[in-house]
C-alpha cells in the first residue's frame, strides 16, 4: 500500500531480532483501519513481522504518546505471508518486479524492499494456492529463498510437487 487515507492508523509491531540482526528493525509499522475500540484490520502486507497478515484483525493498545501498539491477532484472514529473499547474484539478479510478474497471474500480490532484496508476498484464500506454493519451491533452485511470515492449514497440508 503506497499511501493511506484518513481512514487508515499506522500499527506498531516489536520485533525480536536473532542472533544475526535480522530483522534490520526493532519494530515494524503497517497500514490499518480500525474496526473497533481497540481493534484494526490490517491493510499492508508485513516485511517482518512473523504471525500476521493483510486482512488479519489484531488488538491494540494506545500508549500515553498516541502510538498504537499491536498486541495480538484477534481474527485470521485466512490469507498467507510470504517473504522471498532474491540473491543479488542469481538468476533473476535481485530483481524484485520480476518475482511480482511471476506470482500475479496465480492471485497472488505483493510488494518489494530493493534496499534487502525482499518481496513481501500476500496469498488470498482464492489465489492458486497449489501453483503459488509449487513456484517458491521450484524458485529455491537458483532465484530466491523464502520463509514463511504467516500460513493457513490449508497451505501446510499442500504438497509443491
């Protein structure tokens, strides 16, 4: 999402980092529009945080600054994140608007961070669910590695292959 109306609040996520530093941030904002007191739907697609997706509804909590702070996942999508992470070296050389177009003809939408040759994938319930899953892993062979941010039973039960 490039911008946002006035309808929309921007959600703070802390973000535990390993031992190597990743993610590069502490916390993580996204896009949301309340839904009810104490309530937001969000309405981004999450770089980092692990456990949420767009369309989730998560609790929150203002602070005496005015931040809105997420605190948990109240109501799934039924939609899935997933981050791929392009090798600035492989096959598609880091290029982020490559792995969109390959994705978009299965439902699939997304948004990409050059700055860590990351593509931030959101997969609806009536995307090609199979097709997408058999794409990422057919891509780990040279093109991408990726992680799985926040998935349905529905993805775990499909076999790739």
């Amino acid at each position: 999402m490039e911008g946002a109306s006035a309808t929309h609040v921007r959600v703070v996520f802390e973000l535990e980092q390993d031992e190597d530093g990743w993610p590069p941030a502490g916390s993580e904002r996204l896009w949301a529009i309340p839904v009810a007191p104490g309530r937001v739907r969000l309405d981004n697609i999450p770089f980092f945080v692990r456990g949420v997706a767009c369309g989730d509804v998560v609790r929150t909590e203002l602070d005496a600054e005015g931040t809105i702070w997420a605190k948990e996942v109240v109501e799934f999508s039924d939609n899935c994140t997933i981050r791929v992470v392009l090798g600035r070296n492989g096959d598609l050389e880091g290029d982020l608007n490559t792995v969109l177009n390959l994705f978009a003809p299965l439902g699939v939408e997304g948004e990409g961070l050059a700055q860590f040759g990351l593509v931030a994938l959101n997969i609806p319930p009536a995307a090609d669910l199979a097709g997408a899953k058999r794409l990422l892993v057919e891509g780990q062979d040279g093109w991408w590695d990726f992680e799985e941010g926040s998935v349905t039973a529905v993805w775990r039960a499909l076999d790739p292959g």
